[in-house]
C-alpha cells in the first residue's frame, strides 16, 4: 500500500509517497502561494507528481498542517500557517478530484505518530512529541494512539503556562512555553549574551566554534527547555520525548543543561523522571511517517 502524504506549512508544500513498510520516494517542496485558487492548483499538481512517481497506484492522501481542524467536515479551522485554507473542505476538495479518500491531521500530532512509527521513538507506546519552531507545537502518543481529547483538538503544549514574560503569545495570553522556547526566544537568548547571528545556521557555527556567548544563550535555552519538561513530566509522566522542528539540531547542545534541570527539579520525585529525551533524526519527514501511519492497520 503507498499513500501520497503532504506537509503544509507556511512557506512549502513538502510531500512524497510512503509505502506500509516505511519505504519512500523523494521529498517534493513547492512555495505555497498567497491565496486558495493557487494553493488548490499546487496540491493537485504536487499529488499528480507524486502519484506518478510512486510504485504502483497510491491508495490514499494524508495532509499534515498547523491548527485545529475539523475531522468531519475534513477542513482546517484557524490555522496560523495556511490562512487561505481556513474553513474550506480540503479533504473533499481532493476527495472529489483523485477519486481517493483524504486522511487530515494536525501536524504536530501527525509528527508525534510518525516519530513512533519511523523515527527517533521508534517502537514507543507511549511518547511525548515537541515540535520546536516558529511556534511550540505537541503531540501526545498513549497505547500507540494520537490523543486528542474529548474536543479533538489534542494537546496544547505550547500554551502552558511557563512564567511572567513580556512576550504576548499568538493565543492572546502571556507566558506561554511558546514565547520561551521558540525560534524567536532562542535567536533572542544568542543576542542578549553578545552573540549576533543572522539565523538558525549560524547559532550552530558559532557553537560548533566554541564561541562562549553562544554556549551561555544555549545553557539558558537548555535549561528553559528542561524546565518545562519537568511541568510536562508532572502530567503525563511519560519515558519517551523526542523534540522535533527546526530547533531539534540544538538538542545534542543542550541535552546537558535539560537534563540538569530536569533532575533538579524532579529530584524529590524520580518517578516521573523520563528514560530518554531524543532529538528527531529527520523533522522534515515526521509528520509525513505520522500520516502514512494513519493509513495502516493499528497495532493491537
Ligand atoms: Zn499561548
């Protein structure tokens, strides 16, 4: 069985077809455009290429994007990434074109099955997925389950309440984890000990050359990290956690100060300490694995 899955994200459409053993073609990236029309001509050419350069006919579409969707009415709801989608049937849209049925999940959590089905947490029953960006997105596994709550909106991770800052959060309140461990708070961290790097690329460098301002913000940034692990730990009290996104390469930096302050502050309570905080092996590929899973039968 191969399914056609894609990523939407804010900048790239990003997709490649997915066989039930794991196997896969190469990934596609096309530069979303501003409005629907366009947006429904890229996802039908992308799926037409994909289709066509899979091994044999594919038998379904999964789509992965940011937000709250409505699995009914298979359409987004208020995502921040893919405004131009917003309310419109995508699922029914593709449906009707292909002829194939359309799988759709939020792609945080799609990136949390992939990364126990292919990737870092391969195996897990249980896990917990951090997809560290832009935004703070979450993915609870449990008995090898995507979780998603009586509201189907799954966990929000990224809206826990993490200490008084001054950073207003996309959700209208203040404090959130997203404000202190996003791309912005980690570039913000670099600027503030003296390091001035234009981009993620250049943070990597300036630690890979022993830049001592850049191992403070990281030190910081580690210990944040563990900070709020801890909080989630107290909840979910789960052995596996794998950070996932564009910020997962500063993991093997920092493991040191997360596992610091993860140890600190659960030192009275070692239970809830987890066995093993990863970093995913290929973010780009998460959620496209956690929507091919969708497709395959479930572990019993
Ligand atoms: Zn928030």
């Amino acid at each position: 069985m191969y399914v056609c899955c894609l990523d939407l994200g804010g900048t790239n459409i990003r997709g490649t077809w997915i066989g039930n053993s794991g196997a896969r073609g190469v990934l596609t990236s096309v530069t979303r455009p501003p409005s629907l029309e366009g947006t429904k001509q890229v996802l039908v050419s992308i799926i037409r290429r994909i289709g066509q350069d899979a091994p044999e006919d594919i038998s379904g579409i999964g789509l992965a994007s940011a937000g709250p969707l409505d699995y009914l009415d298979k359409r987004y709801l208020a995502t921040t990434n893919t405004p131009e989608l917003d309310y419109f049937q995508v699922g029914d849209f593709l449906q009707a074109e292909f002829n194939l049925p359309v799988l759709m999940e939020n792609d945080a959590q799609a990136a949390a099955m992939g990364e126990v089905w292919q990737g870092s947490l391969a195996g897990s029953s249980n896990a917990v997925v951090l997809t560290l960006g832009t935004g703070v997105g979450s993915g609870v596994i449990l008995n090898d389950h995507i979780w998603r709550g009586d509201h189907l909106t799954g966990p929000e991770l990224g809206h826990v309440f993490m200490g008084e800052n001054r950073k207003l959060c996309g959700c209208g309140q203040y404090g959130c984890a997203e404000t202190w461990l996003n791309n912005e708070a980690l570039l913000e961290l670099f600027k503030e000990s003296g390091c001035i790097p234009d981009g993620l690329r250049e943070m990597v460098f300036s630690l890979e050359n022993g830049d001592d301002k850049a191992w403070d913000a990281i030190e910081t940034y580690g210990k944040r990290l563990g900070f709020y692990i801890s909080i989630l730990q107290v909840v979910f009290g789960i052995d596996n956690i794998c950070v996932s996104g564009g910020l997962s390469a500063f993991v093997p930096y920092c493991r040191h100060y997360i596992w610091l302050k993860l140890k600190e502050r659960l030192q009275n309570r070692q239970f809830w300490i987890p066995e093993r905080i990863v970093a995913s092996a290929d973010p780009e590929m998460s959620a496209l694995y956690g929507m091919a899973r969708a497709w395959m039968p479930k572990r019993e």
